[in-house]
C-alpha cells in the first residue's frame, strides 16, 4: 500500500513540475508575403526539431472566414492529403524532416488570406501564421505593418499595439480599422476606426502609424488583433499581433507543493527512524499508526 503511494506521489510531482517537450512546435518566418497575380510563392514551415514526424496540418483563413483545412501531411502516408477544394496542381508541399512548405502557383486574387501551419501532437501547435497579400496591376500600392507579431501581458494590464501603413494615395484617402479574432470567435469583429487619419501621417514619407491601447483584463480581450486599410473596395490588412495572457503560477499552489514536500520528508524520516527502532510488539503497533497517518496528511493537503 505504501508502495502504491509512493508511485502516485512520483507520478503527481512529474506531472507538476516536468515541463512539456518545447521542441515539438513548427515556426513561420515570414509574417507577410507579397505578391502579384500570377506570380508564384512558397510559404515557409519549420520544425522545430529534425526528424520529429508528427502530422502537419496547412489552415487557410480568408478574411471574414473561419480557418479551413487545406493539406493534411501525415507522418506514414506518401502523399499529402488535400482538402477538395484545395486538390488543384497549383497548390503542392514540400516535405522534409525539419520543413513542411506549402507552394502557391500561378497566385490569384482568391488566394489572399492568412496561412497557419500547425503540428499535431497531443494538441496542436500553430506558428504565427503568413498573411498573404495579392496585388493586381492596377491597385493601389498599400503596405501595412504591424510592430509585434504576439504580445504576452499579464491580466489588467495594457497593451499599445502599432500600425504602420506606407500608402501612394493621400492619407485623407485611407480609413483605418482595427479587427480582433478572439480564441472562440470564427469572424473578427470590428473594434476601433481611426478618424482624421492625416494627423498622424508624415506628407514626406506617405507613412502613418496608427497607436491602439487595450486593457487586457480576461481570456476575452486576448486573440489575434488586426490593422486594416480601406481603399477603393478593398481592403489590406496587416500582418496581425497576437495577444495573450501569461501563464502565472497561483501563489495558493507553490505554497501547497512546499508544504506537501516538507510534509512528506518530515513523516518519512520519522516513519523509518520509528520502524528501524521497532524491537518489540508495542512499537509495531505505533510503526503501523504511524503508517496510516502519513496518507491522511497527504489527502487533507490536497483537498486544501
């Protein structure tokens, strides 16, 4: 019985303080990538670790849209699996133990939204994702930037996000929004539009930088907040800042796992010095008392 302890109390002390793998996770270089109809790109996916195979997972998520599966990449399969709407030869992977990229032919207009890679283990782990942004021969040439690609705060506390657009046209021309994709949202939601947009332009340089200020109080102000440009019917948008919240470790924990460890070393060294002592009837009887107490402490820690 008190073998069987023991292994659960192992079990729970791994489980609290061993931290997850941090080399099973995928990166995206590039946050925005431009290009012009016709033209061809490769959006780029890496692993973190050579040789790690788990399946990889290519998301395209258009703008007003939720994320739709395009290409599953499994670990065993010889070939990728693409969604019906995605099976055209314009749309290829290339594969390999430390990169997974998706290739583009022949980019249209369609093609323009943002692209996640994500490795699926246990969960799935995205990268920061690849906005691609589509140009015809007659648009507007409009660049959109955002400072940070994610941002990690503390609840309560407040973020400055920033936006840079870099604009051939006047900026009284420009109507500057900010959209936020919240974790359980499938459309981002208009939050804020700038009004006299010149003021914060230089006339030199045809660039402006837009300031937005959040207080992040919960998990519903953190997601992935976006500056977009409308011009002539279209619009541009930046390549987005993830906000989230950190993980910060409840006080009320730390001090129960102290407390658990300092219990356990005081009532083991105790229960070992009262049975190696034990020559006579009388003390078994005590070494046994001993031995039931010792799963009570624990089980009243954990309860608290």
């Amino acid at each position: 019985m008190l073998e069987i302890k023991m292994v659960m109390l192992i079990w729970i002390t791994a489980v609290l303080f061993i931290p997850p793998d941090s080399g099973h996770f995928v990166s995206q270089p590039n946050s925005v990538i431009t290009a012009a109809t016709g033209e061809n790109v490769t959006l780029h996916c890496f692993r973190a670790n050579e040789g790690v195979t788990e399946t990889i997972i290519w998301y395209k998520q258009a703008v007003g849209h939720e994320p739709r599966v395009m290409v599953t990449i499994h670990k065993l399969a010889q070939n990728p699996i693409f969604d019906d709407k995605f099976n055209s030869p314009r749309f290829t992977v290339d594969n390999s133990e430390r990169s997974c990229h998706l290739k583009i032919t022949n980019v249209q207009p369609s093609d323009e939204a943002m692209y996640y890679c994500g490795l699926q283990g246990i969960t799935i782990s995205f990268g920061k994702g690849t906005f691609l942004s589509v140009r015809g021969d007659k648009d507007v040439k409009v660049s959109v930037f955002q400072s940070s690609v994610s941002d990690l705060v503390p609840a309560g506390a407040s973020v400055t996000l920033q936006c840079s657009v870099l604009s051939e046209s006047r900026a009284a021309e420009l109507q500057v929004l900010w959209f936020r994709a919240g974790p359980s949202q499938s459309h981002p939601q208009i939050i804020y539009t700038h009004h006299n947009s010149s003021l914060q332009c230089e006339s030199s340089t045809h660039t402006c930088v837009y300031n937005l200020s959040k207080n992040i109080f919960s998990l519903n102000d953190t997601g992935t907040y976006y500056c977009a440009v409308v011009l002539c019917g279209k619009i541009i948008f930046g390549n987005g800042t993830r906000v989230q919240l950190v993980e910060s470790v409840d006080p009320v924990v730390i001090c129960l796992t102290v407390a658990l460890g300092v219990c356990v070393i005081v009532i083991s060294v105790q229960t070992l010095l009262l049975c190696k002592k034990t020559k006579c009837g009388k003390y078994k009887s005590k070494c046994s008392v001993a031995l039931q107490f010792f799963p009570i402490i624990i089980f009243s820690i954990n309860i608290l």
